[in-house]
C-alpha cells in the first residue's frame, strides 16, 4: 500500500493542480470548448510530462461537466482500501471547491457545473470516482 500511497498522492496533487489551472483560459461557450483549448491541453500535457509513465491525464467536457479522468499505467496490485484514501484527499479538495467554481464560471458559460475525477486502473477498472457540484 505504500508504493499505491505515493501514487494516489502523486495523483492528487496532479488533480489539484489542474483543477486549480481551470480558469485560466478566457470565457468560452462551454465545458467541452473549455477542456478543449489550447491553454487547457497546453497545461494538461505539462501536468502529464510530470507524472509520465505513472498515469495518463484526460480532459474533457460534456454537457455541464468537466471530466478529469486519470488512468494508471501501471499495475497498483491490491486496491482494496484506496477508495477510502481517495476519499481523504477529496476532503482537502472540498477545502478549495468555491474558488475552484468561482473561476470555472467565471471562464465557461455554464450556470450549474460539475466537475467528475474518474481515476482508472491499468485494467480499465474505475478504483474511484467523485463528483463535485458547485450547490454542495
């Protein structure tokens, strides 16, 4: 569970940043043009250059949600107990969430947004998953 630990926390701070990166980009017509730009993309590969060979970072958007999908590549053994380690980091996040969708909004022409981090595991199995919503 260690070497998952360093992982998840490598992870997280990967989704931190990119999640805080959100309204850097002028205001755009929604959430799929947003995750689209080339500021986004531009962000989201030096974020993947970061943790290469680690996890492969997505960005997308559909509908009123911002996709931040990050998928391991490699094998991280027994999963058992990381949705609850997932769930500690998420609090952190939480902590940060008003400004997060001040800036998301103040970017994206999207009344009620919702962020979704997906993270995956080598075999295409969802280890955890969290929407944020801008209401809770």
């Amino acid at each position: 569970m260690k070497r998952n630990g360093f992982k998840m926390a490598v992870l997280f701070l990967a989704a931190l940043m990119l999640l805080s990166m959100a309204a850097c980009s002028g205001k755009v017509a929604s959430l799929k043009e947003f995750a689209e730009s080339e500021e986004m993309q531009s962000q989201r590969k030096v974020l993947q250059d970061q943790v290469d060979g680690l996890v492969e970072i997505d960005i997308t958007g559909e509908d009123n949600r911002l996709i931040y999908t990050f998928t391991f590549l490699q094998n991280l053994g027994n999963t058992s107990g990381m949705s609850d380690a997932f769930k500690e980091m998420v609090k952190e996040l939480e902590l940060q969430k008003e400004e997060i969708f001040a800036s998301l909004k103040s970017a994206v022409e999207v009344d009620d947004p919702v962020i979704v981090m997906k993270f995956i595991d080598v075999n295409g199995k969802e280890v955890f998953f969290q929407e944020f919503d801008s209401q809770n």
